[in-house]
C-alpha cells in the first residue's frame, strides 16, 4: 500500500462527522416521507430538520478549514485528468449535498409555514414567505436533489473505496485516522 499523506486531524473530524450527520439526516428524510405511518407526529421530519440543518452551519466551518488548510497532493500515479475530475467531483459534492440539499430543505418548510429548529433549539429565520405552490415546487426539487446526493454519495464511498483496495495508493489512508 502506497504512503499518502495525511489530512489534518480537523478536516478529519469534518468529513467523518458532517458525513455520519448528512447520512442520518438522509436516512431520516428518507423514512419521513417514505414510512408515513410511523411519522403521523412529524417527530422523524422535525428530528430530520434539526440535524439537517447543522450541516448549514459546519459547512461554512469546513469550507473556511479548507481554504486555510490545502488538502495533501493526490499521488502522482493518478493523471491530471482524474485529478481535475476529482477536484470537479468535490466542488460538486460541496455545492448539491451540503449546500444545495439543506437549502431547499429550509426553503421546503419555510414555504409551507413550517418552522426549522437547527438541533431543536435555535430557530432559523424563514427563507421564502409561505406560498403552497412554491412549497410543491420546492419539495419536489428538494426530494430529487436528495436522490441525486444519495447517488453522489454512493459514488464517493466506491470510488475511495477502489482507491484503497484496486489502486492501493493510499488515497483513502490519508482520510482514516491514524493507526
């Protein structure tokens, strides 16, 4: 297995954690709408909003890491090409799953008079003044860009996935806390 170098401890406890929290928040959403018969409360969707719609905040946090703190060099053996793809890859990871999905989720229950309580405490202004027919149109939006994300997502784990057990350069090892 070829040496990678390491992400800092930071952006580490970033990734891991913004991801175990979008996964939640997806896997919630998901059992909202899709197991209505255990959500006749909206206790899933409130608890679905209020871990969501942290990811608004930490995304600032670790976009602001990032900039401050370069991600390592990706290992020479993979082309320029792929380097450029991979970097494309994140922005857009960035821009639909952290930015994108929890926007138009707030703009979801703004639009419907619905309020958002970021984990169940602080409660965030609304985005769009209430409006049924912007509430349908956004809640569809809303629920493709969330299918969208789950397949980008996906895509992300299998691709780290091939560079550690196919290429074995390491690229994964850089993200995984030190042995």
């Amino acid at each position: 297995m070829a040496h990678h170098p390491h992400y800092t401890a930071t952006a580490k406890w970033l990734h891991w954690g913004m991801a175990a929290i979008w996964l939640g928040a997806w896997l919630l959403g998901f059992s909202a709408v899709h197991w209505q018969a255990i959500n006749q409360d909206h206790l899933i969707t409130l608890t679905h909003k209020a871990i969501a719609s942290t990811v608004l905040v930490l995304v600032i946090v670790r976009v602001a890491w990032r900039l401050t703190h370069p991600a390592p060099p990706l290992p020479a053996s993979i082309s320029p090409l792929m380097q450029r793809a991979a970097h494309a890859g994140h922005l857009l990871l960035y821009a639909v799953a952290l930015i994108a999905l929890p926007l138009s989720g707030w703009a979801w229950s703004s639009s419907g008079n619905h309020d958002v309580l970021m984990l169940g405490l602080i409660k965030l202004p609304p985005l769009v003044a209430p409006n049924p027919t912007v509430q349908h149109l956004v809640g569809v939006f809303h629920t493709y860009v969330a299918w969208l994300c789950g397949a980008m997502v996906g895509g992300h784990a299998l691709v780290a996935l091939k560079h550690h057990f196919i290429d074995r350069d390491g690229v994964l090892s850089g993200m995984l806390p030190r042995r």
